[in-house]
C-alpha cells in the first residue's frame, strides 16, 4: 500500500514543478556572426509564456570590446544603453528576443547575457555570442602564433575541408588550441 502512495506522491511533485515555470526560451545560447561594417548584425530566440506572469529582464553581462554597442528587443526594440526592462505575458503567447551588436567596424568578440526572471523564482538567462571579424583577422592568428590549421569544424561540431565565407567556424591548430572563425570577405 505504501509504493503506490509514494508513486502518487512523486507524480504529483514533479507534475506540480513542470507547472510551477511561467515561462521557457526556446535558446540559451544565440550566436552573431557579421562583418565589420555590418549595420546592426543581431539574432533572435523566442521566449514562451506557459502562464500569464510579469516578467523582469536585466543585462547582467556585457562583455564586449571597447567600441561595441549593442540594443535588445524584448518584443519591443530599446534604445541603445536600455539594460532592464519588464514584461507582462500572457500565457500561450510567443515573445521574440533580440540582441543587436553595433561593433562600429571594431573587430572582435564578444558576449551579451540576459537574466529573466518572474515571481515564482524561475531565473532563465540568454547569452548572445558575437564574433564580429574579417579574413584580415584570421591571418592575423596565422601570423602571430606561426601555427597550422589541424581541422576546421562547423558549429554543429562536423568536420569540413575548408573555411567557409559568412559562417562562424572552429578552427583547431598544430597545438590544440581552438578559436572562433567568422571570415566575412
């Protein structure tokens, strides 16, 4: 009589848990890749409403290179410097989530990390990762350490013969070290 007791118990905690979130974001981690001269490159996610919640949102990380600016929009777009926010949803509803990376032809990498949070202490953050570079920036790397190219891989982790042009690539070299690729010309 006790197992089925427990059984019940356990279904209704972790029914109750799954319930508990008022919202989910489809991604966590949200890549940028452009040029130098790119205006406002930026990426998106989508955050879902389970129920209807108030929402506070903050930039709680900026990692960026000194020069970059960047905006988000959380569905509505913010000005340039806007690091908090909230947001009322409704349950059901979708809620497109941007971050824009305004490199001002700086060269470079770099992160952006948003913490949402609502009343029922669920805490999701969203990082958007920024590589902002050109083939110039990749010879740059070959110069300096004087190492080979051992393999080149695409960001679902597969392996391909040559850098491609306008896509985020890993680079592994002759000593193992690994670096992020965007080569845009």
């Amino acid at each position: 009589m006790k197992f089925p007791f427990y059984l019940l118990l356990f279904f209704l905690l972790t029914h109750s848990y799954t319930y508990a979130q008022s919202f989910n974001v489809d991604e966590n981690t949200v890549n940028i890749e452009a040029c130098t001269n790119c205006a406002g490159p930026g990426s998106n996610t989508n955050l879902n409403a389970l129920e209807d919640a108030t929402l506070n949102w903050l930039i709680v990380d900026a990692d960026i290179p000194e020069g970059w600016e960047f905006s988000n929009c959380f569905p509505n777009c913010y000005e340039i410097g806007v690091i908090s926010g909230v947001l009322n949803i409704t349950s059901g509803e979708q809620y497109y989530l941007n971050c824009h990376v305004y490199p001002n032809e700086i060269e470079g990498e770099g992160s952006i990390t948003m913490q949402i949070t609502d009343n029922n202490g669920t805490i999701e953050e969203v990082t958007w990762n920024a590589v902002i570079g050109s083939a110039g920036l990749f010879e740059n790397i070959l110069d300096q350490d004087e190492l080979t190219i051992q393999a080149i891989y695409n960001l679902q982790g597969q392996r391909i013969p040559e850098l491609l042009k306008n896509q985020l690539q890993i680079v592994v070299f002759s000593d193992n070290s690994r670096k992020q690729v965007f080569i845009a010309e």
